[in-house]
C-alpha cells in the first residue's frame, strides 16, 4: 500500500501534525484535509503542509479520506477518536503517533469498523520547521491491525525511515526507552551543569564546559558501546566513586541520578572485564 496512490487526512496541527504532513506531502502522499478543533489552527497547518490541504473540523476528516493519520497529544486521543468514530470506517485505516498507547487507544474507532494502529516517530519535534528537518530517515515504532501496519509501512517507506514492529503490549517498554533516549539527556545536562555551578562555575561557562564532553562521549557510546566507557567506574575506582557519593550528601536529586547512572555503568565495567572484587565495592557505595 503506497501513500502516494491513496487519500490521508490528518487530524491535528500541532507540530508532529505538520511536519509529518509536509514531508509526506513533498515527498507525493496525496494529503487531503487537516483537522483541528480551532480552525484558525488548522488553516495554520494546512498552509504548512502544502497546496490543496483543506482545514476541516475533526468530524469531516473520515469522509474526505480512508486514511487517517492521527498526530494529536496523547490526552486528546480519546476525544478525537470518538469524533472520528463518527463516521463508518469500513475499509478505512487510522494510525496515531503516540508512542505512550497502543493501538487500543483507538478502539472506538475500531468499534466502527476503521483498522487501528501506531505509527510512534522514534526523534523529538519541537517545532514544525525542526521537525520536517529531523523525521526523515529515521525509526519509527509500528504496531497494531494487520492493514494499519501495511499503511504505517508504506508511509515509513516513503520518509526512508525504519519500521521498528513492536507488540501492543510492550510498547510501555518501547516507550520508557524513547522518554530515555530523547529526555534523559536534559536531565544528565542539566544535573551536570547545575553541579558545576554549585562548584563555582558560571551557569553559562558550565553548559559551555561540558558541551565537548557530552557531545564526545555520545559519540562514542553510539559507534564504540561499552568499549567506549572511561571513568572512576570502568578502573573500579572505590575512592574517587565514595568522594563523589559524599560530595553530592546534599543534593537528593543529583546524588540520585548519579549512583542510578553508575549501578548501570557497573554492568557495563562488568562485561568489560574491571576487577570484580572493585565492582562489588562500588555497588555497596552505591546502594548503602
């Protein structure tokens, strides 16, 4: 099933909406019609999109098009499904971009007869504009009826981006790793600099400080796994790790997300051979 041979509508006109909608568009996906509970926002998107995009109310969507691209907030799923569900969806598809439900959060709209799945992209989109730059080529997370997850497919196919099949009911697990992924990040970032501010550093000379760092050491965590691991932990260093235990005594959040970091990094010194005995202390540091 190619997106460029049949109709899709899309419901929402936020970010996600938009830039799905103009890269799917750009790249000859015939997308009929967005919709929006304001219609000065879905004119808005519309404009975005593309030439031809009608801005419709929710409710219209389903008889413009027999393909549904659901890219609203997570919140506002039940609603705009039943609005949806209003019209017969017999030989339709619909698909949302919620990587936190499955496709079950669509069940009304299966209830009417419309085959339901995920279509999850695996990269934050901030903005509309950010967003076209950032969803092609990348992972997304699929899941759902058989004909849902042909269309999903298909239109992955057609941002050369890849399917990630996971089942309904481990898409929780899929999802915590994405929020990991993707949000963890600011908070390491963010622990980082405020501990290098509390230790004298300017806030802005912090985030300046430990931008190569982190920047690095992605890198290397991407192209070099648990080779790339450097650190107190990877030399099984007992006494610098209860330094920083004790230095951070004050800091409840901030000695928290340390010792969670480094039981990980634990697992990783492990597998690469440090000193057994060394991990074994370090865990006792970091759980007592």
């Amino acid at each position: 099933m190619d997106p460029r041979h049949h109709q899709i509508a899309i419901a929402g006109s936020g970010p996600m909406a938009q830039a799905l909608g103009r890269l799917l568009h750009d790249r000859g996906a015939h997308i009929v019609a967005v919709g929006s509970r304001s219609t000065t926002r879905a004119a808005r998107a519309a404009a975005f999109i593309g030439r031809g995009v009608r801005p419709v109310p929710y409710r219209e969507l389903p008889a413009l098009a027999p393909n549904l691209l659901i890219a609203v907030t997570d919140a506002a799923i039940p609603d705009v499904a039943r609005l949806l569900a209003e019209h017969d969806g017999t030989g339709s598809v619909a698909v949302h971009t919620c990587g936190t439900h499955g496709p079950e959060a669509l069940d009304v709209m299966r209830a009417h007869g419309f085959a339901c799945g995920v279509m999850h992209p695996l990269q934050t989109v901030p903005t509309a504009e950010q967003g076209v730059a950032a969803l092609a080529g990348i992972p997304f997370g699929i899941s759902g009826d058989p004909l849902a997850i042909e269309w999903a497919e298909s239109m992955v196919a057609l941002l050369d981006g890849v399917p990630l099949h996971v089942t309904s009911e481990r898409l929780a697990m899929y999802h915590a790793a994405a929020v990991l992924a993707g949000n963890g990040a600011f908070a390491l970032v963010e622990t980082a600099v405020r501990l290098l501010h509390q230790a004298g550093i300017e806030r802005s000379r912090a985030s300046e400080a430990v931008a190569p760092l982190c920047r690095r050491s992605l890198e290397n965590a991407l192209t070099l796994g648990s080779q790339a691991l450097t650190g107190p932990v990877a030399r099984g260093d007992v006494e610098t790790v209860k330094a920083h235990v004790h230095a951070l005594a004050g800091d409840t959040r901030g000695a928290a997300l340390y010792k969670a970091t480094a039981l990980v990094l634990v697992d990783l010194a492990r597998a690469t051979g440090t000193h057994e005995q060394n991990l074994i202390d370090l865990e006792h540091v970091l759980t007592s």
